[in-house]
C-alpha cells in the first residue's frame, strides 16, 4: 500500500499540519526507492556552537533538490544532528515530499506553498477549498504548457501519479507531484 502523509501529520501551530522529516524520508524511499540523499557540512564552528548542512535529494528520475539547514546549541542540544534533519526536510520539501506541509516554506503575504488548514469546517470527507484551489492553480499551470485536453491530461496524471484520478479526488500530496513536474516542464521550456 502506498505511503500516505495525511496519515503522519502533526499540529505545530493550530490550525496548520506539519509532516515530520522522518515521515518526508519513509515518503520518499517509498515512492523513490533508487533515489539519492547526501548531506555535507558547509560549516561547523564548535566555539559558538553552530552547523550549517547543505542536502542534495536525487530522485532517481531526474528530480534534483538542494537543502540547507543551520542549528545552534542555544536552540538545541544536538545542533549538528539538527542542522543536517533541517537540510534533509527542505531538500525533500523541494522535491514535493512535505512541501505543502512545511511552514518553514511559508512566504507570508505572498504564498506559494502552505500548510494545510484542517479547520473543523473541512472536516468533511472530500476536498477541502484550500485543495481544490491549488488543485485548479496547477490546471492552469498545465494548460500554459500545452496540456489542453482531458487525453493529454490523462497521460500526465499517468507519468506522474501512475494514476487518472479525476480533479477533486486529488490529494494535497498528488498536487504537490504534480507542481514539482510542472516546474521542471516550465523550467525546460523557458531554457
């Protein structure tokens, strides 16, 4: 059965959901079992207690994500461990694993990605408004790169989520697949 993140979230700040790094590295090995993850220390300064790691997530398919993460002791004990974690969840996060999830991505007025709002209004089973608008934002997105028909947008959900399913069956996690191939399409044909 395949991971599912809703399954794994916690609340960090009401009312937003946040998915654990750890839960972002069973997603991924799930989905990307040849994927690659590297870690580096880019610095260490024992005196003031302080580490800076960068990650690099490769996911096999082409997909390649950067990361950086930085701790101090003051903050937490094991700040060198807890640099490196950081550079791991936003290297994944780049690569559509936790993204929709992460807060440390909030962009404040000018959002690009957010964590979901389970408010007990969207309780409910099916789509919530938050999700079928991002859902409608990344049709538009793929239309702008020739993806017109429903045919062609068949074959798309099949590449990327080896699935048809229809618009308001996606979930967060689906949209979030979606938009890291769509800014890898956009991105080739802006090159």
């Amino acid at each position: 059965m395949a991971f599912n993140p809703n399954d794994h979230l916690s609340k960090v700040q009401k009312p937003n959901d946040y998915l654990q790094v750890k839960w972002r590295l069973v997603w991924f090995r799930d989905e990307r079992s040849h994927g690659k993850i590297t870690t580096d220390m880019v610095h260490l300064d024992i005196e003031k207690q302080v580490a800076v790691f960068k990650a690099t997530v490769e996911d096999s398919e082409g997909g390649v994500s950067d990361g950086y993460g930085s701790e101090s002791a003051k903050d937490f004990r094991d700040y060198i461990e807890k640099a490196e974690t950081k550079a791991i969840g936003r290297a994944l996060a780049g690569l559509g694993y936790g993204t929709q999830f992460a807060p440390e991505l909030d962009e404040g007025e000018r959002i690009v990605d957010s964590p979901v709002d389970r408010s007990s209004k969207q309780e409910s089973p099916g789509q919530s408004e938050q999700v079928r608008d991002l859902a409608d934002k990344a049709v538009k997105r793929a239309k702008a790169l020739g993806i017109t028909t429903k045919e062609a947008w068949d074959s798309f959900l099949m590449e990327v989520l080896k699935d048809r399913k229809p618009l308001n069956q996606l979930t967060i996690g689906d949209i979030g697949r979606i938009n890291v191939e769509l800014t890898k399409r956009e991105k080739t044909k802006t090159a």
